[in-house]
C-alpha cells in the first residue's frame, strides 16, 4: 500500500525531525520500501492501494524501551504514605516498595500476571506504542520470575505489539536472603536466568544497583553469565545515590543504563565510550518527588543518546502514558521536543539493541502512528491529550 498526503517525521539522521511535508510511504507486507516526498514517488508503485492521510503527521510507531506492567496488587498505601513525609527508602526498609508487590506476585498465575497487565499494556498501546520492553524482577525466586517472563511472552501473542523481555531477578534481596545478597545471586539469579534463557522467555539481563539493592561488585557474576549466554545487559543505576552504577554498567558494555539521577560528568563520559543508552524516567522522578536532576547537558556534550520511557510500575511509576512521559521529560528534564520525540523512537530502539525500527527508512519495519497534528512538537506540548488517530504494527493498521 501507498500512504500519501502526510506529513512525515523520518527523523533521518542523527538531529532533525527531518520532515517531509507532502510525503509518501510504500510498505509491502511488513516493511517500508520507499519514503520521501510524493512528487518523488515512482510510477512502479501505481498499481498499490493508496491510502490518503489527510495531512495528517506520521511518525514511526512509539517505544516504551522500559517498563514493569507485569505484577501483581498496587502500592495505593504507600503512595499515600509518601505524602505523609515517609521516603521511599524508609518504605522499603519496612518491607514495602518492591517486596510488597514481590508478595502479591509470587501468589499469581500466568493468566492473573497477563490479564492483570493487559489494561495497562492497552493504555499504552492507545497513544501509538508498538514496541513495548517488559521486565520481570518482582518475584525474586524461580517460579513467580519465570512465570513474569512467561506473561510477558503471552502478551505479544494477545494484543498486536512487539514485547522485548528483560531478566530483572536482582532487583531487590528477598527476605529469604536478606543479608546474603551474593548467595541470592549464586543460588537463585543465575541457575534461573540459564532455566529462563533455555525456555527462549529472555532478550536482556538488568539489575539494580543500588544501596537498597545490589552493589556493582555483587552484579558482576550474574552480568557475566548474561554475555556467556550472549544476553546484552543494561542497569538500573545512580537512582536514589551514587553507587557507581553507571561506570560498571560502561564497563560492561550495557546497551543501556536508566534513571541516572546522581551520574556524574565522569560516568556521561563513560557512557559515551562505551556507546551506551541513556534512559531517562521522568515518571519516576516525578513520583518519588526527586531533586536530583540527570546531567541533561553532559549527555548532549558527551553525546550520549537519549532515550525516554514511562517506567511504568506499581510503586514509583504508575504512569501508563508515553505522551506525558514525553511531556515531564520536557518540562521536568529541559528536554527539546525533538529529544523526546527521538526519546521514544529511535533511541529507545537503540536502548533496547533493536536496528528495525525507530525511524521511517527504507528496510526497517513498517510500525508508524500517524497523528492528527501539524507539527511533531504538539506530541510533547499537550496534557491529557491523546491526538493518536491510528497505529499500523508491521506493515497492518490496527
């Protein structure tokens, strides 16, 4: 088919919208085999069905290249505990945050995990995603993390959305385990990422590195058997505090590295050797009412790729809007426009090692949402707004 009449956001290049005014797209099953302006477009293509869009605006289908839609419960009282002056940290401590919902998980099916996560997977895929990552790490012994991993495979197969997974078991110490951080690592992470890698339920391999958490030295071990088994990593680092995150994730050449509220001009440098993949999680900021903001300005000057993502979890992220985290990363970030726009499209591709997708070129897939705006910066302006007039998945509308 021939999609013509649009306003085309290829975002060619490594700056730029690079928009095409009165622009056309040739898709032919599931791939884009030609875009540029319609004055340009060859007769070859004459006899295919054409689409008019109106002048309406394309862009390539968004990314959410970070997310935690797979759990069980909510955390609406520890939400409500943090307006009463508890930090997040104080919470977890006590046995709330990310134990809490480790609770709730463990005691859910796959269906449950799946149907639970399928109102908030729709949400999303209302304002344009395609590609949606999805994380396990909130049940922390082998079952219930195979079984996040397993939900997470099931999702792809129900809604029409392409669902990268991601091995996140060393997201927090059990009570099991609680002061034997290197002997949860040994005795559950590893033997249950080779179980989850040999039933094909693993794309990625991440981990928190964090004072609550894990520290860079106890990481290692599981990163490396992630890149024996050929898994690229990526970390959750420099949240809450510095723990060094961001360097040993460079170090081991994760594709990327996310939040990095405390990263210092010494670990953007890091980052930019190592060709990483900023993520900036503005929701998450946001709700955690954090005021250490990311090094915006060292990313620009090293030339970090950044990327944005919704974080979308139970307790410090329940935001299921890819707009608004395009908007917070503008308004809470100084991000551009544009920068959020590639945030969620073809850097978050990069985040996530995918080399299909992001930008509207010959070869790559055909995942578009086309808008009714004139300008791709409306995407970033607006509140509440949803302007999504419809999504095309490989190479078909839905």
């Amino acid at each position: 088919m021939i999609l013509h009449n649009a306003v085309l956001t290829t975002l060619s290049g490594d700056e730029g919208y690079g928009l095409i005014v009165d622009g056309a797209i040739v898709i032919v099953e599931d791939k884009i085999v030609w875009v540029g302006a319609a004055c340009d477009l060859s007769a070859k293509y004459d006899h295919m069905e054409r689409h008019d869009q109106g002048g309406r605006l394309i862009t390539p289908a968004l990314i959410d290249c970070h997310t935690h839609v797979v759990h069980g419960g909510d955390r609406a009282v520890e939400f409500e505990q943090r307006l009463t002056g508890i930090s997040y940290d104080e919470i977890a401590r006590r046995g709330g945050g990310i134990l809490s919902t480790v609770k709730a998980t463990r005691v859910a099916t796959v269906d449950q995990l799946v149907q639970s996560a399928l109102p908030r997977v729709d949400a999303l895929l209302s304002e344009g995603i395609a590609t949606i990552e999805i994380k396990s790490g909130y049940g922390l012994a082998p079952v219930a993390e195979l079984n996040m991993l397993r939900a997470a495979r099931k999702i792809t197969k129900l809604r029409p959305v392409q669902v990268v997974t991601t091995y996140l078991a060393a997201h927090a110490i059990p009570p099991e385990f609680a002061g034997r951080a290197n002997d949860y690592i040994a005795e559950v992470c590893l033997p249950t990422l080779n179980a989850a890698h040999a039933e094909g339920l693993v794309d990625a391999v991440d981990g928190f590195c964090e004072h609550i958490a894990f520290s860079a030295e106890e990481l290692e071990p599981l990163f490396t058997r992630a890149k024996a088994l050929g898994l690229p990593v990526k970390l959750h680092a420099e949240q809450l505090s510095h723990q060094r995150g961001t360097a040993f994730a460079a170090c081991q050449g994760a594709i990327s590295v996310d939040h990095i509220e405390f990263a210092t001009a010494e670990d953007v440098k890091a980052l930019s050797n190592a060709g990483s993949v900023a993520v900036l999680l503005p929701g998450a900021y946001y709700t955690v009412r954090e005021a250490q903001l990311p090094p915006v300005s060292d990313l620009r000057k090293y030339n970090v790729p950044i990327a944005l993502a919704t974080d979308c979890n139970p307790g410090s992220s329940p935001m299921t809007s890819v707009l608004l985290a395009m908007n917070m990363g503008c308004t809470l970030f100084a991000l551009t426009p544009e920068e959020a726009l590639r945030g969620t499209t073809v850097n978050a591709a990069r985040a996530l090692g995918l080399t299909d997708r992001g930008q509207l070129a010959q070869d790559l897939r055909a995942d578009l949402a086309i808008w009714d705006v004139r300008t791709p910066a409306e995407l970033s302006y607006r509140i509440g707004f949803n302007p999504l007039n419809s999504r095309m998945v490989g190479g078909e509308f839905q």
